[in-house]
C-alpha cells in the first residue's frame, strides 16, 4: 500500500522524495523513464520551482524512478505544483530528450566499472528485467520511444510513496501498489566485453542475495566486511593493499523488492585480470571464516555511517525512503541498531552456502 511518511528535522530545510511507479522493472517502454527524465527537466513546471528556490533531481533505478526535491520550509506551498510539472511536458522535444539519454546511457556502457556491472547482471538473472541496468541498459534503444509511449507513461503516473523530511506538504497525484517481479532462475558463466582506448579492465563478480524481504541486516554486515568498509575490507586489503594489484576493489549489496544481489568489483591492468578474478572469488569465499574483531569492526562502521546519514535532511529522507516504499516497519532502522548490538559471527558466515551461483563479467582493454 502507498503510503506517505514524515519525518522532524532541525534544519530549515524541507525534503521530499518521491517514488514513482517508473522503475526499470515495471516501465511499459524500456528506458522510457530516462528520456521522461529530461523532459521533466527541461518543463516549464520544473524549471520554475527552479528559479523559486526549489531544487529538483531525479534518479533512475530498478524498481522505481525517484525524484528529490530541498527547499525552504517557507516554500512548501509551492510543491503542489509538482505533480502537474510532471505531468505537463512539452512533446516537441522528445527527439531532442532521446539525444540527450542516448548519449548519457552510451557515455555509461563504455565506463568500465558501470558496463561491467551490467554484464554480470546480465548473466546472473539473463530472464528478469532485474538483469539489466538502470544507467547502463544494455539492449535497449531509445530511439524507438514514440509520444504515445510517453502519453501512455503520464497518464498511469503515480508514486510509490512519499517521504518528507522537516514540514508537510502536499504533492498531489495517485498513489499505486507496486508489484515486484521474481527472479525464476540464475545463470552462471563469465563473459568479457572489450572497449576500446582503455587500459583499465573492471572485473565484476555477482551473486544473488535476499531481497528486501529477507536477511537484509545479515547481508549487508556481510557486505561491509568484504567489500563495503572501505580502506579496511577484505576485498581492498588483499587486492589492493598486500597486492598492489588493483585500482580499487570495493563490494555493494543491493536489496529490491523481487531480488537482492551483492557485486564485488575491482579495477586493474590488463596483465592483472586473472590473477585479481581469482582473487575475488577466494576472498568471498574467505567469508566462512569470521572473527570476533571482525564483528567488532563491523558495528562501529555500521553505527557510524547511520549517524552521519541521519545528519542531513537529505540522507535522512533517502535512508528512511525505503520505509514507505517497501511496506517495512517504522522502527526498520531501530531494529537494525538492535541487530548490530547482537550481531554475531554466526550471522555472516551462514550466508557463504548462498553464494553457488556466480556470474563474472571483465569490461575494458
């Protein structure tokens, strides 16, 4: 169920996120939400909460399109004139917004670390429209998007959800049900995707992991050991630090709604692919061996990184966004804190018979 969710702040700022109904996986006209992204910015809607102070930016994702807006609290009056602003676009330059994303998703594929990203998930869930990329999204030409694709897109428009940070305030629009699609399979394999005029290769090694309804506390404790700690996680000391083998050598857990998948990603020279690959893999499968200091690491990092999100009103509504969008509990980040404090060893290594499957994509020279 949508539902709208405020939240106090000290700041004089006001903060709304918005998620509409325009993710990857449930969008009629595949990459249509990336052009309609440019529309949006350049409407005369937009771009007058623009120049009355409002600042809006929109971010394309899997399940849903998200767009944020900070203002003044004083200006809260005027965001009832977002809905209309996103649902009055000018169509004459729709060929002119299919340019502008063409070039955005094409500058994306031939970025190492974004292409081999999107290749291993393509691999990994081969039939989902999870198995593609949001930024990337491989196979998909925009320039086949017609203005009855767009029409069709507005007039279903509808958020998610609604959360405000520091005020109330009332965006119009309707609300709808989302509806995540499964994941009926994985696939296992290696592809490499060479791109010219790179010395650098990105190696991208993905798993399938709980979704938003599962062990997320669990994966993502896992994840900051591994890869999501920074200088201090397994993925960097052994690639990076003892090895001297890597650019950098970092690991992302993300949980939607049908699917969750965790991606541990380095970037090295050619000479380096194989030797930094297997190094990958072991690493993740070092993860069966968990120390006390280890957990010990892991709730400091935790804890830290929550307070300084919750500093901002913008880290606030991002972090709380999830909330409304998924159905969880109000207290979701309360029960995390308390999950930390009893984290154990226990909790992370059971999550390594999960990990069979594995898809690893090499993108660069």
């Amino acid at each position: 169920m949508a539902k709208v969710m405020k939240i106090s702040h000290w700041s004089e700022s006001l903060v709304v996120d918005v998620k509409l109904n325009l993710g990857l996986v449930n969008e009629d006209t595949p990459g249509l939400s990336r052009v309609l992204v440019n529309l949006w910015k350049w409407s005369r809607g937009v771009m007058e909460l623009e120049k009355n102070g409002v600042t809006v930016s929109f971010n394309n994702s899997w399940d849903q399109l998200t767009v944020s807006i900070k203002t003044h609290r004083g200006n809260s009056t005027l965001l009832k004139g977002l809905w209309d602003a996103l649902t009055k676009i000018d169509l004459s330059l729709l060929g002119r917004a299919i340019n502008e994303a063409s070039t955005q998703v094409n500058v994306a594929r031939e970025d190492t670390t974004a292409r081999a990203m999107a290749e291993a998930l393509r691999g990994l869930m081969p039939d989902s429209p999870y198995g593609n990329h949001p930024e990337v999204l491989l196979g998909v030409d925009l320039s086949r998007i017609k203005p009855e694709d767009v029409r069709k897109a507005l007039d279903n428009l509808a958020y998610y959800s609604v959360t405000v940070v520091g005020g109330d305030v009332d965006i119009g629009g309707s609300p709808a049900n989302p509806k995540w699609p499964s994941v009926k399979g994985y696939g296992d394999g290696e592809v490499n995707v060479k791109l010219s005029g790179k010395v650098q290769n990105t190696i991208a090694v993905a798993y399938p992991a709980d979704s938003i309804y599962g062990r997320v506390f669990n994966y993502m404790a896992f994840n900051t050991l591994l890869g999501g700690m920074g200088l201090i996680s397994r993925l960097y000391m052994e690639i990076r630090v003892k090895r001297g083998l890597a650019y950098y050598a970092f690991s992302t857990y993300v949980p939607l709604g049908g699917v969750g998948f965790l991606v541990a990603l380095a970037g090295t020279r050619e000479k380096h692919v194989n030797e930094v690959k297997e190094l990958i893999l072991k690493t993740t499968e070092s993860m069966s061996t968990v120390t006390d200091h280890d957990v010990e690491m892991i709730k400091g990092n935790q804890r830290g990184r929550l307070t300084v999100r919750t500093e901002s009103p913008e880290g606030l509504a991002q972090m709380y966004s999830i909330i409304p969008l998924y159905g969880l509990p109000e207290d979701y980040y309360e029960r995390y804190i308390n999950f930390l404090s009893n984290l154990k060893v226990s909790d992370i290594v059971g999550l390594t018979h999960g990990l069979e499957h594995h898809y690893i994509a090499v993108a660069g020279s």
